[in-house]
C-alpha cells in the first residue's frame, strides 16, 4: 500500500506493506535510518521519534497509521550544520559509548525539555525511563540532559 | 495483509460487521509486538486512530464516560487525575512515556491480559465497558468482560467503545510489584478504594479479575480475604506463595492510606 506522510517537515511517500511498522518503513524504505531498530517491542525506546509532536516507539507504530501524519526523526533535530541543543550536549558530555541508543535518547531528551525546560532529576529519570543504554552509560547521560536544559 | 482505516464509527462498526476477523488496532503496543515478531498475521486490520468518537472523554449525569482510545498519558496528566485517582496512579506504572502516549484503555481491555494494569482500578469503580456493533450497544461490568487469561466478552462483530462510570470520590489507591519502576509486567498488582464499603481488585494474581468486597469494620480481615480471593500460578515472574503474600501486604499497606 502506498503511504504518504510528513517527516521532518517534508512530504515523502512508499510503498509499504500493510503489517510493517513506522520504524521499517523510516530506515528500509525512506532514507531515514538514524532511528534504531532493536527490540521491536517497545521495551528499548531506540526508535523513538515524534509522531504528530508525541513522543512513541516507531516499531509499535503500523506504517499504515502514519498515513496522512507528521514525524519527527533524530535526523530533523539539527538545523543544517548545527547540532541541536540536546545533541550538542550529548557530544560535550561524552554521553555516547556504542551510541546506539543514542538517536532515541535525544528525541526524547529534546521532548522532555520542550515540555519542561529545567527538569528534576526525578523528571528526568521518569522522562527517559523508556530509553535503554546498553553500555550503561547513564551518568553521562544526566550530565548531557541537565547541560542541554542550562544551555 | 490488509488495513482498514474508517474514520467513524458507522463506519468502523461496519468494517467490523462485515469482516468480523479483523484485528482492531488502536495504540498498537500489544498487536505490533505480535506482528513485529512474526506471531500473528492477521488478514485484516482495524485501524481504530482516525476514528474521532474514539477519543478522549464526557461526562453525562454524573457518569463519566471514556472513550476507548483514551491514552494512559490523557489519565495520568490531564483533568481525571482527580477524578480517578488509583486509574491514574496505575497509568502512570504503564511502561514508559513512549508506551503510555500510545496504549489505551480499550486496548487493555481487549487484550484482557491478567496484568493488565487499568483492570482492578476500573473494577474497584465497578466500571462497565461499551461494547459496540451494527446490532447495537451493551454494558458489561469490567469484572464479566474479561472472561480469562486474555479472553474477553466481545462479540466477533463489536468494538469496545466506551468505558462508563460513576466516580465514587472514595479514597483509592493503586499498587504494584515488580523489578523496577518503569517498562514492568505486573508480578502483582492491587487497587483498593473504601467508602461505606472496602473494595478490592487484583492484577497477576488470577484467569480473570475479582471484586473483593467487605464491610468497613472488616479491615482487619481484609488483606486476608483478598489474597483467599486470589487464584495465582507459578510463573517467570513470581510464584503462587510470593503473589499470594504480596497480596496480604499490599492490601495491608493499602488500607493504611485509603483509612487513613
């Protein structure tokens, strides 16, 4: 089935097939590979994206539902050559060891602060508790999220 | 594979009449599991999200009424709160921001899992669930509704609409164990709401939910009573004796807040 939809303020269009999931369709079929592909079962939050501004796991989204809709991928958070505030802060901090959840937790990081500019640390940990660190990375983490909330 | 996206109810009701096997899909956290991972193929597929009269809630007489496309995220954060307290406490246990932004209410109950975590806080609130088809409309009591492990009341031809009820203002609380805060499958999961009577209602801890009810003066044997109520099993997660202790000493903690 052919699927049109908004990424990144950009109009695009595939082919998908019906039970495939947003997250195949961004990385196989749309050119749009920084949201990772991982658990497939929203355990890990590395495909999170902003789905009509809402922050949700891309697997668990059907391609299908995003007909017509707006996504947001890590991809569409730098303005041309400069980083966004959030993964400017990621890159000072060190806060990437393998980096693979990394696209997953800035979308939600950048989420977080939009909605809530200068978070507790409980804030934080409750914002970005969907969003798994394989290398157990999270202290640099914090420090890249409360460095993006100053900046 | 096909997907049926209606954009009303007419016309879902319809597509659900004339293709009684196809998988209604609203937030997706439990159905994409199954087909990301290749154990479910259904021929068709109901996408409920373009269907408005799905959305949000209202009020009427007193009764509130949930639409089945109500998010853990609408409860937690928005105006209910107040309303439904140990239903926003328990979205908020509800697997991560990412998950709460997108499961449902009506989702929960159609999967109808034991863990399902709005389940006892509904039951405690003696909620009834809308179910509806091109025959009409029905109520269920939440507690009929789920009629097993993952097995509920709806008719091949109906979709749950709606959930209603009548908010009981009485103190009410919301509990659950597991390994950690977020992302959890409830090992077990209790609400407990007291009024002129103590109500109580388990997750994990039984095929279907039970409502567990005692006089106020009864607190004393209560914790009992609702871990007698339970039927648990030995699972990956926590053993019959364990669910049933827990059970005991939530209840008990629960009654410390809601009497207190």
């Amino acid at each position: 089935m052919r699927v049109s939809l908004t990424i990144n303020g950009e109009r695009h269009e595939a082919d998908c097939w019906e039970g495939e999931s947003l997250l195949f369709a961004l990385r196989e079929k749309l050119g749009f590979p920084g949201s990772k592909n991982a658990c497939e079962q929203g355990e890990c939050g590395s495909c999170s994206v902003l789905y009509d501004g809402t922050l949700v796991c891309a697997c668990l989204v059907l391609a299908a539902q995003a007909d017509g809709h707006e996504v947001t991928t890590v991809e569409g958070l730098a303005e041309g050559e400069e980083l966004h505030p959030v993964q400017q802060a990621f890159v000072d901090a060190g806060a990437v060891q393998c980096g693979f959840c990394t696209p997953g937790l800035v979308v939600a990081t950048a989420d977080l602060l939009r909605r809530s500019p200068d978070p507790s640390d409980d804030e934080i940990r409750e914002a970005l508790s969907g969003n798994l660190c394989r290398c157990t990375g999270y202290a640099k983490i914090f420090d890249a999220v409360r460095a993006a909330a100053r900046s | 594979m096909d997907v049926l996206t209606p954009t009303t109810l007419v016309e879902a009701l319809r597509l659900k009449a004339e293709h009684p096997d196809a998988w209604a899909i609203q937030g997706g956290t439990d159905l994409m599991v199954a087909l990301n991972f290749d154990r479910a193929r259904p021929e068709r597929v109901l996408n409920l999200n373009e269907v408005r009269e799905l959305r949000g809630f209202t009020r009427q007489n007193g009764s509130l009424r949930l639409a089945s496309g109500l998010t853990y995220a609408e409860i937690e954060h928005g105006e209910l709160r107040d309303e439904l307290p140990a239903l926003a406490e328990a979205s908020r246990t509800v697997g991560s921001p990412q998950i709460r932004n997108r499961g449902t209410i009506g989702g929960n109950l159609g999967t109808a899992s034991p863990a399902g975590d709005a389940i006892p806080p509904l039951a405690v609130e003696r909620a009834e669930v809308e179910c509806a088809s091109v025959r009409g409309t029905r109520r269920v009591p939440v507690t009929d509704f789920i009629t097993g492990v993952k097995r509920n009341a709806l008719e091949q031809d109906e979709l749950i609409t709606a959930v209603w009820l009548s908010p009981s203002r009485a103190p009410q609380t919301f509990m659950k164990i597991g390994p950690r805060n977020a992302m959890v499958i409830a090992v077990v999961s209790l609400a407990v709401a007291a009024d002129d009577e103590l109500r109580a209602c388990f997750g994990s801890a039984a095929p279907r939910p039970v409502l567990v009810t005692a006089p106020r003066d009864e607190a004393s044997s209560f914790p009992e009573r609702v871990a007698e109520a339970a039927a648990p099993i030995d699972d990956v997660r926590g053993s019959e004796r364990y669910r049933r202790h827990a059970l005991r000493v939530l209840t008990e903690r629960a009654l410390k807040r809601v009497l207190a």
